[in-house]
C-alpha cells in the first residue's frame, strides 16, 4: 500500500493573491498568513498591519475568536 500526497510550493500562491481573497477555503486564509509572515519578516509595524487586515478578513466572512460561536470550521 502506498500513500501519495501532492506537494505544493505556498510561495506560487503570491502571484493568486485576489483568488485567495476570493475564495471561501479556510486553508486560503492559512496560506494568506503564511506568505504575509514571509514577506514581513523583519519589519514588525508591516507584520501587524497584516495580521490585522487578515483578522478583520476573517470577521467578515463569519469566523469568530470565541470556540464555537463561528461558522463551526
């Protein structure tokens, strides 16, 4: 038995910035931090600003900070 798993480089998704924004995957908002923590690093005032416009991101689409009172992802 063998298990295949597709690889895929996150860095690709810099240039589909509007299609993550787009998209209603929770897995879109993971790789949105991810590149904004790569493209950050090292300027902490930028690094917030990020993290802030991707939490309010998340408010809009229903997902909440308390356990249980979100969509339920």
């Amino acid at each position: 038995m063998a298990l295949d798993f597709p690889v895929v480089k996150l860095l690709d998704y810099e240039a589909r910035w509007a299609e993550l924004e787009a998209s209603d995957n929770p897995f879109a908002v993971v790789v949105m931090a991810h590149l904004k923590t790569q493209a950050t690093r090292g300027d902490m005032a930028e690094r917030y600003a990020a993290k802030l416009s991707l939490a309010k991101m998340l408010y809009r689409r229903g997902y909440s900070w308390r356990p249980g009172t979100s969509k339920g992802y």
